[in-house]
C-alpha cells in the first residue's frame, strides 16, 4: 500500500509540474502579442558555391501590431499587423501554435507541401509553431519545447519553407530556403532569430548555396502607437477568418497539395486581398457568400 501511494503521489507531481510548465509556455507565446517597433535585418554569412556573389544585406524597421485572435488550453494563434509608411495596414505573417500537435504539414518544393504524421511520444510537452503566409497559406511550421532556464525563455524549431517575400521575386537560384527560428523573450520585447541555408533542391538531391543570418528585434512599445491597425483589424477580421475556415477546409481535404504561384499573372494574395478590401466597405456581410468566393479563388490557384 505504502508503494502505491507512494507512486501516486510521484505521479501527482509529475502532472502539476507540467501544468506549470504548460502555463509557463502560454504565458510565454502570449507575451509576444502587444504593439512593437520593429527592425529586420539580415545578412548572408556563409558562400558554399565557388561562383557564388553574395547578395546585399537587407534591413528595414516600422511598427507592428500582434493581435491574439485564438486563446484556447492547446491553441494560441496571433496575427501580424505591419504599419508602414502613411499609416497604411499591411496584414503581415501569422503564428498558430499547437500544444502536443502530431499533424505537421513539410514543404517540399514549388509550393507543394506534405502532410507528415508523427508519433505522440515525439510532441510530448511541445508546441508546434504554424506560420502563415500574408493570405494565410501555409510558410513553414514544426514542433519544439519552450525553455524556461536562468530567466530565459525561448523556443527553437527548424523547417523547410518557400523562399521569403523579400527574395522570391527577385532571386531564382534556389528553391528553398531551411530555417532555424528561435523566439526569445526580453526584457524590452522579443526577438526572431534566424539562421538560414538557402538550397536548391532537385531530383538529385539539395544543393547549399549559402546561409543567412536574420535578427528581428520587437522592442514593446505603448499599444497607442498601433491603434490605426487595431482599427484596421476591427474592420476586417471577420474577412479573414472566413479566409481561415477555407483553408481549415483544404487542408483537411489534401494531405498533400500544392498550387500555382500566380495565375493570369496575378499573385494568389492580390486577388484575396481586393476581396477583403471589396468586402469592408461592403452594405452587407454575408459570410457563407464570402467563403464560397474564397474557396472558389484558393481552387483555381491549386494544382
């Protein structure tokens, strides 16, 4: 008797420490939400090819509303808003993370992406990161512990993804780029860092080109500085969730997929972003009306 209580116990404390862990880790991914100013910075630090011309560092800096749109026990999702030049809103990146996520899609090549199921002893106690592209297809995502050590906090995942908005029109000698991101909290924000390896990839297997650093500094500054794009989400956050339930249902319904980079000559973001611009001056907002017209867009962008 006295070895089974003894058991229980243990196992009692086993489960409040992840509890407390759990909490930690929410707390810490919810910390990044909030009004920031922001610089992106990165530079190529490693040439692989005898040929190779390293390309120009690339840098620039705004402010940056990260609205929580989903808060629930096994799921946080956060929106990226960019204020750019004017007060102008652009809709910037977005994060899901889910707590012990066996169902992780990987990016292959030429916007095709795999559907890859792992075991649940190999997420226990992690979160994956989801990253979205600015018309919420899919960028990169995979599975991590957030670490709470000597008053750090920080999570570390690696994936492959498209190239960046900031090269894909303009470079074409490599197809994927293989990302390391670390998020770690500080005492005046948060930091994105990255170390990257952009490859070409072919039947003959991966070619590194280079790597690349990346250092995106959130630095909180107060929420006043961000009401523009708050007002902005306010206008079209019922847009894109209606965009979300669309992708939920392709996703669910392709394991595997992939889809064209434009069509008549026409990137699938411009033609869902003058919908959503048609949509918040619109009389009425019918959201069955709505996803059927986006459903009907992201269909003729698939292959």
């Amino acid at each position: 008797m006295k070895n089974i209580l003894i058991c229980l116990m243990l196992m009692m404390s086993t489960i409040a420490l992840a509890q407390n862990k759990k909490k930690q880790d929410q707390q810490a991914i919810k910390e990044m939400c909030g009004c920031y100013e922001i610089t992106f910075n990165f530079a190529e630090t490693f040439d692989y090819q005898r040929d190779y011309q390293f390309h120009d560092n690339y840098r620039t800096k705004g402010f940056e509303w990260v609205q929580l749109i989903k808060d629930d026990k096994d799921e946080i999702s956060m929106q990226h808003l960019l204020i750019v030049g004017g007060g102008q809103i652009v809709k910037h990146w977005r994060q899901d993370w889910l707590y012990e996520n066996t169902e992780l899609y990987s990016y292959v090549k030429d916007n095709g992406w795999k559907l890859h199921t792992l075991p649940k002893s190999a997420v226990k106690g992690q979160w994956s990161q989801k990253v979205y592209h600015v018309d919420d297809s899919p960028r990169y995502e995979s599975s991590a512990s957030w670490v709470h050590v000597d008053g750090k906090h920080y999570w570390e995942g690696a994936s492959d993804s498209p190239l960046p908005r900031r090269e894909y029109s303009k470079r074409s000698d490599y197809n994927v780029m293989l990302r390391t991101n670390r998020h770690e909290l500080t005492d005046f924000g948060w930091i994105h860092e990255q170390d990257n390896g952009k490859v070409n990839r072919t039947e003959k297997g991966d070619e590194l080109l280079a790597e690349e650093k990346g250092m995106n500094v959130y630095t909180k500054v107060e929420d006043s500085k961000c009401v523009a794009a708050q007002e902005w989400w306010k206008k079209n956050e019922q847009y894109w969730a209606d965009v979300r339930s669309v992708w939920a249902e392709v996703y669910a319904a392709n394991p595997d997929f992939s889809y064209a980079q434009s069509l008549d000559d026409k990137m699938l973001y411009e033609v869902l972003f003058a919908l959503g611009d048609e949509m918040a001056t619109a009389e009425k907002y019918n959201s069955t009306e709505v996803q059927a017209k986006v459903s009907e867009i992201i269909k003729s962008y698939m292959d």
